[in-house]
C-alpha cells in the first residue's frame, strides 16, 4: 500500500475544494483512485468542523472563490390586490 505525505495530499484536497475538477478528475490527473480523493476530502472537511478556526483559514481561497460567482437578481414582489374599497 503506498502511502503519500502529508503535502500532497493537502495539494489534491486543495485542488478539490478550488473547483478545479471533481474526485474523479483530480483523482486521474494525479493517477489516483477517486474513492481515495473523497476521503481525503471528507477527512479534511471532518477536520475543519472540529477546528473552526484553522479551517476558516483553510477554507478561505475556497470561500473567496464561491463568493465570486454571479448572484442571481432578487425576485419581483407579487402584485398584490388593493384591499380598499
């Protein structure tokens, strides 16, 4: 069984949470089982629950990049019937 370093794997979970590709095709570029990429990632995210602080940290270019994306424009407000008579 090989095992990798910490550092690598850092780098694929990374990958991953930048939106870069999903577990598949991080997992193909770097010749990797896609399971195994999910469980690095879930391991992470399990981690970042228990240390809010370090994962905030963490998380951040993740969440800047999630910030980026287009809002979609806020709904019209229904017509309403007037109730005067």
């Amino acid at each position: 069984m090989t095992k990798y370093d910490k550092q690598f794997k850092s780098s694929v979970v990374a990958q991953y949470l930048r939106g870069d590709g999903g577990y598949r095709s991080i997992a193909n570029k770097h010749g990797l089982g896609y399971g195994m990429v999910r469980r690095w990632v879930l391991a992470f995210q399990a981690r970042a629950v228990r240390l809010p602080s370090r994962a905030a940290s963490l998380l951040a270019p993740a969440n800047r990049l999630l910030s980026r994306r287009p809002q979609a424009p806020p709904l019209p407000e229904p017509a309403l019937p007037s109730l005067a008579q």
